[in-house]
C-alpha cells in the first residue's frame, strides 16, 4: 500500500511542517543565490584543473624528452661497443694444428 500525504504530516510533527513551508517559500531565493555562489565556485574549480592539465602535459612532454635522450645514449653505447677492434686469431696461443686423436 502507498503511503499517504497525511503519514508523512503525522511524522514530521509541527516543527517539520514549518521547515517544509519555510524551505517551500524560500527556495525561489535561496536557488539562485545558492547558483550564483555555485557557479564562480565550479568555474574556479575548472580553471584549476585546466592549469593542472597544462603543467602535466608539460611534465610529461619533458619526460618524453629525457626517455628519448637516455634511449640515444644506450643505443651510442651498444654502437661504441660493437666498434672494438676484433681480437687477432692468430696470435692466440690456442693449438691449430690436427689433432690425430692424441
């Protein structure tokens, strides 16, 4: 069964009727100065996260940079690495003669 209007009036009591009246006359001024306090609010809140926005895109793009440039200096590395000047076989020390199974 639904509830009636007249349980919801019982319930609350006198102090409950007024606050509902009072909030039903006040609200046609209460809203707007609610949404003009609200709004300068919200915009100060979006202009924030826009700046916020704006500083890690930059952290990021420099981030980028530094990854970049470590990945050029590993890979000079490896370069510089493969440049050694071979080893000379022939002056080992190893036995290249046959070894007829001795």
């Amino acid at each position: 069964m639904a509830p009636k209007i007249t349980d919801f009036v019982e319930d609350a009591g006198a102090p409950g009727i007024i606050a509902g009246i009072g909030a039903v006359l006040l609200a046609p001024v209460v809203i707007p100065v609610v949404a003009g306090v609200g709004k300068p609010i919200a915009k100060s809140i979006i202009k924030g996260g826009l700046v916020l926005f704006e500083k890690s895109r930059g952290a990021v793009a420099e981030l980028g940079e530094t990854w970049e440039d470590m990945v050029a200096e590993a890979r000079a590395e490896l370069a510089e690495g493969r440049q050694l000047p071979a080893v000379d076989v022939a002056s080992t020390s190893v036995d290249n003669g046959p070894d007829n199974g001795a």
